[in-house]
C-alpha cells in the first residue's frame, strides 16, 4: 500500500510540471508571434505547431549581413542561456552563387539531437534561415523526482 501511494504521489507530481510546461509553451508561443510580427527586418515567418519554436524566417533584402549569422541565429531562436552554443557543421556554395551554412546546437557541449539550422544566404546576405528548434529554457537544472520517488518508479 505504502509503495502503491508513493507511485501515485509521484504520477501526479510529474502530471503537474508537464501541464506546468504546457501552459508556459502556450504562452511563450504567443510572445514569439508577437515578436516576429512587429520584426521589420522579416518578411514572412513560420512556426513548428508541435514543438512551438520558429521553422522558417525569410528576410527583407540586405536586412542581415552573412557575417551576423551566428548574433541572429542566437537573436531571434533565444539562445541566451550558459553551456548554449552553435557549431557550424558545413558551408556549401552553391554555382548560383546561394551559400548554405548549417549549424546544430549543442548544450554543455551535447549535441542536441536533430537540432538544425540552414541558413540560405545569398551576395553577402541571408535570405531565409530554415530551423528544428528546440526551447531549452524549461530544461531542469535540478532532479524533479525525490530519491525515494525514482525508487518506486523503477521497481515498476
């Protein structure tokens, strides 16, 4: 009985913090839009519904200079937070004279699986940055889970 208690008390604290989590994506999603929108360097933007990050930024002409990649690609996809960082894994030109960069993000040098940055730029410009995101900024920095808590869990 006592273990059966402990299993529940732990469903419905990890039941919580991910209603928790929805309720902030909600929110922070909104704020993203709002933010894009009133962006006069943007033309057109577009985001991921699952994930609620940005997929698709397309640019005005000579808005972004191709040396600002990395400050922009941190600018509007909030990469602020300490042990954030891009790696740049290729730069392909193209005979049409369009260069593409792709970076991926890495956390605490991990790299952050399937995230990608393709960055499409063109006399020195970007033009359009295509992204799989991911908001890191809800990422536990402590266990969630008490000690006696992840005991119950694996014994079931």
């Amino acid at each position: 009985m006592r273990q059966h208690l402990r299993f529940c008390t732990a469903f419905v604290v990890l039941f919580s913090f991910c209603s928790l989590l929805k309720l902030n994506a909600q929110e922070s999603r909104q704020k993203t839009i709002e933010r894009l929108q009133s962006d006069e360097k943007l033309k057109t933007f577009s985001l991921n519904e699952t994930l609620g990050t940005i997929s698709f930024l397309s640019f005005k002409d000579q808005a972004v200079s191709k040396e600002s990649i990395p400050q922009t690609l941190k600018n509007y996809f909030n990469l602020s937070q300490a042990g954030e960082q891009l790696q740049l894994l290729r730069t392909a030109q193209l005979q049409s004279g369009i260069v593409v960069d792709r970076y991926r993000l890495s956390y605490n040098n991990i790299p952050v699986e399937h995230s990608a940055y393709v960055v499409i730029s063109r006399q020195g410009y970007v033009h359009s940055i295509f992204a799989e995101s991911y908001d890191l900024s809800n990422l536990p920095q402590q266990p969630v889970l008490a000690t006696d808590a992840k005991i119950c869990l694996a014994k079931y």
